[in-house]
C-alpha cells in the first residue's frame, strides 16, 4: 500500500547505492523499501557521530565555511578544518574559529561527514542568521544542552 501523501520520484541510482541494493546488504520487498531502511540507518549514524556540546556559534562558523565549498565525494570533507584554519587568519573571524578548526581536524571520516550533513541542510533550509540558526539546531536536535 502507497502513500498518497509522499511524492514520487524516479531518481538515477549510482553506482555506491546499486551495490548496496543489489549484493542483498539490505534486505526489503523493494528498491524504495530498501532505500528507505537505508536513509533511517544514515540518519541514526549522522546522529550517533555528531559532536557533543557544539554551540550555534560553532555551527555558524561550520555553515559559513561550507557555503562555498562542493563536498561532492567523502574524503572531500576532510578540507574543512584547512577552510575553518584560512578563515580563523582572517581578522573578521571570531576567536574560536582556530580552536574549532582544531578539533575539526582531529575528528574521523565520518564525524566531519555527519557534520557536512547537518550543515548542508542547515544551508538548504536557509537558516543562516544566527536566531535562525539556533532554532533549526534546537527543533533538529543538533544542539546537545
């Protein structure tokens, strides 16, 4: 049974998706039910790996150190916390830009993924001024405290 409510869509499925469809790694009746399982699986990994006590500032800063950047394959990420260390040179750039890019840099693969996430859709949702923001982290559960 289909829910009228949700859309469909026909999108192009590349070559990362296909395997994982099709070496069974997900097991559903469908392509749609086996993508849906794996879409809540990212979900619950995104917001397994998010770092901890991060402040609407620190996410302002990631937000605007992203906006011009196209993270467009994993490893791409990891050029964050050199962008965070260029902009903490700047003399606009707040204090704690240096130390964020810090622990930035010393965050896993998947950590800086989960935090690209979250910043692309605070990005997309065009929540960019700072009371903006803080109400995107607080309704999205991104802000932890």
């Amino acid at each position: 049974m289909t829910d009228s409510r949700i859309p469909r869509r026909s999108l192009y499925i590349g070559d990362d998706l296909n395997t994982m469809l099709e070496n069974g790694s997900v097991s559903g009746a469908n392509p749609s039910e086996r993508i849906n399982r794996l879409a809540a699986r990212y979900a619950a990994m995104v917001k397994d790996v998010l770092p901890q006590r991060w402040s609407a500032n620190d996410w302002g800063t990631v937000v605007q150190a992203l906006g011009d950047m196209a993270i467009t394959k994993p490893f791409d990420a990891m050029v964050l916390s050199v962008r965070l260390k260029q902009m903490a040179k700047q003399k606009s750039a707040g204090s704690d830009t240096g130390a964020l890019a810090y622990r930035v840099e010393n965050l896993t693969l998947s950590e800086v993924l989960a935090i690209v996430d979250v910043a692309e859709r605070i990005l997309a949702a065009g929540a960019t001024r700072p009371e903006a923001l803080a109400e995107w982290l607080q309704s999205n559960g991104a802000i932890a405290g």
